[in-house]
C-alpha cells in the first residue's frame, strides 16, 4: 500500500484518466463486501455552488467511516474543477480547494483510501502543486506515440471481440474521431458489433459508412482534398459531396476551421517554435510553445480552433504537415477567400456548388 495518504491521477485525456481509475479503485475494493465501504463522489461542477456540494460530499465520504470497521474506499471522480476555466479561477473555488487540501491532509490511509481523478488541470495551481508532492501521483500524457497508442486501443478491443480490422480502417478510425481516445473505444465497439455475425473484416469502407464525424477536426473528403493542394481531386470531391449534401455551411466551416490551426502552425514553424521531425511535432515541442505563446491565446484549456495548444497533439501532427507546405501568405488568402465563398452563398443560395467550385478553382488553380 502507498505511503501516500491518497492517490490522484491526471492527464490530458478523460478517457484514459477515468479507466486508470476504474483499475485503482476495482483493485483496492476487491475484497471489500460492504458495498457501503464503497463510495465515488461525482467530482463535476459548472459553478462555484456545485464545487462546494462535491467536495462536501467528498468530506463526508471519508470521514464516515465504515459500520464494520472495514477500511473504506473513496473516489472523488472526474474533477473539472481544477481546469483553467471561468469556474476553476473563481477565487470561491480556489478557497474551496484549500478546504479539501485541509480535509486530505487529515487522512489516515489505514482506515480510509482515496482516490482523486481529475481532467482537465491547470499545472500553475499550488492544489495542483502541493498534490504532486503529497500524493501518489500519476499524469497520463498523450505524447507524439498517440496514433500507436490509439491503434493499440483499436486492435485490443477488436481482438476482444474476435473480429479483425484492415490497417488503412484503423488510421481512417482515428482521424474521424479526432484522436478522441473515447470514441475511439466507442466506435470501435460498434464496428466490431456490426461485423461480428458476418465475420467479415472492418474494412475502410465500414469506417466511412457508419462512424460519424466528430469535433473540430470534422472528416469531410473535399476537405482532405483541398488542403491536398491538387485541384482535379478537390472537384471531384466536391461533386461527390453535392451528391449527397445541398449544404455547403458544414464544409466551408471546415476549411476554416483547419484553415485557422494552419496558420497558427505555420506561424510556430515559420518562428522555430516547433519542428517538423518523422512522427509529427514532439509533444514537449508544442508545451514549450504554449508557455512561451500560449498567454496570446487567452490561456484557455478548453478546445478551440482559435487556440492551437488545446488540440490533439497527433492531429496537430497531421496537420503541420500541409502547414509546412502552404507559405503563410497563401493560408490568409485561403481565410479570406472562404470568408467570400460565405458571402456567395447567401446571394446565390441555390447554386452553392458552383460556389465552392469557383472557390476551388481560385485558390488552387
């Protein structure tokens, strides 16, 4: 058993924070028969009013003893509270983080374990710090090795089910999740399920037929081809997205969106900030940008197209790739011809493919 008097875990994914502590808490309660000795405390808040009712919760937890004279077990899970954001700056939450700071330095491990589970956190905070030096401490980081991990994560579960999964389905999987570690489970599950009578392989095909597309990094072809830089494949794209979609919004808001990542990428490799190497940019690269950068962003945690440290490193690695080809001149070109193709659509809304082609045609031709 640790020395420490409590655990914490944290990371910069959810998924992988949430199921460390899934293990921690199923190994220390396996021979607990009191499910009463058992507690998790959900640890989620949206205001200062919501942060006291968990972390009182929380307290009376642990300080409730177990009838039997059982050691309990406690699980403050999936804390938000400490992120840098509106509720984790409020000086309410910061005061009440010195409350429970009280509350675990009174712990006795003998009679009671506990365990902190936190996504995301702000590093600067003195909780953040003092549970570094007084915990048995874990931080899971999603470093430039994710697309293996991810892959990993696939494999595992498809092997789970006895199903098998083509490599190019597996890279596609990822990219139309966003590297989003719980979708990735999520949706591999259901692949595995759609297969699993038939016995057939989870093809490419399977992937783009039945996984939707997910967050910031929205999978649309016509994107992949316009910022491929090759025209023909960016017109036939396009005529295959109007084949089945009349809406051009979704898709110009995608190419902008890239398109504003780019050009911050851009930016860091233009400035030295980070390198391009063979697996991506190196996470520690990217971290060293955001303390030097990340204050000209607001210093927000929560994902934004507008703030490029929020993003998923592997993604980011993805994408800086087309960054470096692409002289920043030609990306703000790009930002104000699709700011035009807005404008076109709302004076010619019945002929926006012939918007999108003429937008084409001009930044790529």
């Amino acid at each position: 058993m640790s020395a420490k008097a409590f655990t914490f875990i944290c990371g910069d994914d959810d998924y992988l924070v949430s199921e460390r502590g899934k293990e921690w808490f199923a190994e220390q309660t396996k021979d607990i028969a009191d499910d009463l000795s058992k507690e998790v405390v959900d640890g989620r808040a949206g205001n200062v009013a919501e942060v006291e009712d968990a972390i009182n919760r929380f307290t009376s937890a642990v300080q409730t003893l177990s009838l039997f004279g059982d050691r309990k077990v406690v699980w403050l899970k999936d804390v938000n509270f400490m992120a840098n954001s509106q509720t984790g700056k409020a000086q309410g939450t910061l005061d009440l983080l010195d409350n429970l700071k009280a509350v675990l330095e009174t712990l006795d491990s003998a009679q009671v374990g506990v365990l902190i589970t936190a996504q995301p956190v702000y590093k600067v905070r003195s909780f953040y710090k003092w549970c570094q030096k007084n915990s048995d401490f874990t931080a899971l980081a999603v470093d430039k090795n994710a697309a293996a991990m991810y892959a990993r994560m696939i494999q595992d579960e498809c092997e789970q089910a006895g199903v098998t999964i083509a490599r190019e389905a597996v890279q596609l999987l990822i990219g139309k999740v966003n590297g989003n570690s719980r979708l990735i489970v999520a949706e591999t599950r259901k692949l595995a399920t759609y297969v699993a009578e038939t016995g057939e392989q989870i093809t490419e095909r399977l992937v783009t037929d039945l996984v939707p597309n997910f967050g910031d990094a929205d999978f649309f072809e016509a994107a992949d081809a316009f910022y491929s830089l090759k025209l023909d494949w960016t017109l036939q794209a396009l005529r295959r997205h109007f084949f089945t979609n009349s809406e051009s919004r979704p898709l110009l808001g995608s190419l902008q969106s890239r398109n504003r990542l780019l050009i911050q990428l851009r930016v860091l490799l233009d400035a030295g900030a980070i390198r391009l190497g063979g697996r991506g940019i190196a996470k520690s690269e990217l971290e060293a940008a955001a303390r030097t950068y990340g204050h000209h962003f607001g210093g927000s945690e929560e994902k934004s197209n507008l703030n490029v440290f929020t993003q998923n490193p592997w993604y980011l690695g993805n994408l800086a790739v087309t960054a470096s080809k692409v002289p920043l001149k030609k990306l703000i070109q790009f930002q104000i011809a699709f700011a035009e193709a807005f404008e076109g659509i709302l004076e010619r809304p019945n002929q926006q493919e012939e918007v999108c082609r003429e937008l084409a045609i001009k930044c790529l031709s």
